[in-house]
C-alpha cells in the first residue's frame, strides 16, 4: 500500500534553524493570553492613561499653535498627570502609571502561561518535542517581555514621536534621541526583571490564587512594609524592598532623570545591585523548576 493512502505526506514548507524553536512558544503563549477576555479588559484601562496623553498633546499642541501662553497655563495644571513639555520625567511617570495594569495582566497571564504548564502537563508537551529546555525558557521569558512592552514602552514612544511631529519643527526629536533611548531602556529593563520573577513565582507556585497572593505580597505588602520601616528608622533604604521602585529607579537612570540628591543617587546605587541579584535569582529557580521535570522522547 502506497503511503499516500495512510494519509501521510511529505514536509514540503522551509525548515528553519533550531534556535528559531522559541518563536512558537511565544506565539502560542501570546495567543493563549489574547483570546481571554480579561486581558482585553485589563488592556482597555492601560489605555485609558495612553489616550488622555494622545488627546492631551494634540489638544495642547492646536491650542498653542493660536495662542501660545495657552501651554504654560495649562501645563501648570496638568504636568503631573499629561505630557505637556516633552520631558523625560513625564515619560518617566507615565510607564510608572502603566505598572498597575501591568501588574494585574503579568498576574493573570502567569497562572495561563507556566502555571498552567506544570498543572496540565504542558510542559512535558513542550519538552517531548524536539524542543530544549533553553527554547522552553527563552519562548516564555519573551511572551511575558512581549506583554510588557505592549502596555508600557510601545504607548511611551507613540507618545514621543506624537509629541515630537506636533511641536513647532522636528528638532525636539533630533535634539532628543536620549529621551528614545531612555525609553527602550527603561521597558526593557520592565520587561526583563518582571519576567524573570513572574516565572520564578508561577513555577514554584503554579496554581492562580496562591501565584496572585504571592505577587501582591511582592508588589503590595514589601512596598507597605518598607515604608513603615522607613517612618520608624528615619531611613530610607528600607524603600529598596519594592522592587517597582527599584525599577523606577533604573528607569531614572536610563531617563537621565535622577534628582542630584545624594539619598536618591544611593537608592539607585543600591537597586542597580538589587535587580540583578533578584533577576538571577529568579532565573536559577525557573530553570531549576524546569529541569526538575522529566521527559522520555
């Protein structure tokens, strides 16, 4: 018999190189995450912010473009909450305000893309394909960097390049080039040391209530703590227990908008040892989690 006849048939598409063995991890994990309703939502508040800025700038712009002390007296009222001057500290603030959506996605999307894994046996599906460990790691490192990004950096450059081609010439975004760096700097450093914990977490503790509990004790009960202990000891190295913060900080530097004050300048001093500790940290207990399970191929 003909083994046309079984139904069988040869490969007939492009084979690609074996590192490009990350790529379907990610695009199955980011397809599982965008078919939940939930994250369309969650998506919707982040934005919310995204879009007062958006108008914010163009109706600050045409207005200016009639009278032009209409910005100062308008951005006197409004510079802590829009962009209105094009500084780092306001792109700064605004991915700061992203975090809290940020979060709640990263803490939905944990339980679906590797706690799901160890409870449903996914990755022992993953693993009994011709697929390593590191193409495991790298493909759900980078679906949770991909998320990231799309809720902080991606609307931060909408907004400077939306800044930049309403202004008077393109010269803020010639004479501005750090504040795009900053940017990509700053999501990627978002992008990397959340990951990283967010997979150390959701391996450890794959099911959704506890991995939740965790990452609010994480994001919301370290902060808290760490400002009591500040109030009590008059010292503000104990704010270096919210990781966001310390985030915030690195962001600061990327952004080149530290205040030169010497208690921040050591706050930063400090979260640059911090993060990555922590970051290597989270990815030695993913990887042993991930090396704990056995496969037979």
């Amino acid at each position: 018999m003909a083994i046309e006849l079984l139904g069988y048939r040869s490969w007939r598409g492009k084979l690609r190189a074996h590192g490009w063995a990350c790529w379907p991890i990610v695009r199955t994990g980011l397809w599982i995450v965008l078919r939940r309703k939930i994250f369309w939502v969650l998506l919707a508040l982040g934005l919310i912010n995204f879009l007062l800025n958006f108008a914010g700038i163009y109706i600050i712009s045409f207005l200016t473009t009639q009278n032009p002390n209409i910005k100062k007296m308008i951005g006197g009222f409004l510079e802590e909450l829009l962009i209105t001057s094009g500084k780092s500290e306001e792109y700064l603030d605004f991915m700061f305000r992203q975090g809290t959506v940020t979060m709640l996605l990263l803490a939905f999307a944990g339980s679906q893309l590797i706690g799901g894994d160890y409870q449903q046996g996914g990755l022992a599906f993953y693993l009994s394909r011709r697929i390593d460990r590191r193409h495991y790691v790298i493909g759900k490192l980078l679906t949770i960097v991909s998320l990231v990004l799309l809720i902080t950096t991606l609307p931060a450059l909408a907004l400077f390049f939306e800044y930049g081609l309403l202004s008077d010439s393109l010269d803020y975004l010639r004479d501005n080039m750090r504040i795009l760096v900053g940017i990509v700097s700053y999501g990627l450093i978002m992008g990397v040391g959340l990951s990283l914990l967010l997979a150390a977490i959701a391996a450890w503790v794959p099911r959704a209530v506890p991995l939740v509990m965790t990452w609010a004790c994480v994001f919301i009960l370290l902060p808290v703590v760490g400002e009591n202990l500040r109030h009590i000891h008059g010292n503000r190295m104990w704010r270096l227990l919210s990781f966001w913060r310390d985030l915030r900080l690195l962001g600061k530097w990327c952004l080149d908008a530290l205040v030169l004050e010497r208690d921040e300048d050591r706050l930063a001093y400090w979260a640059a040892w911090i993060v990555p500790a922590i970051c290597t940290l989270c990815l030695i207990a993913f990887i042993r989690r991930v090396r704990a399970v056995e496969v037979v191929r």
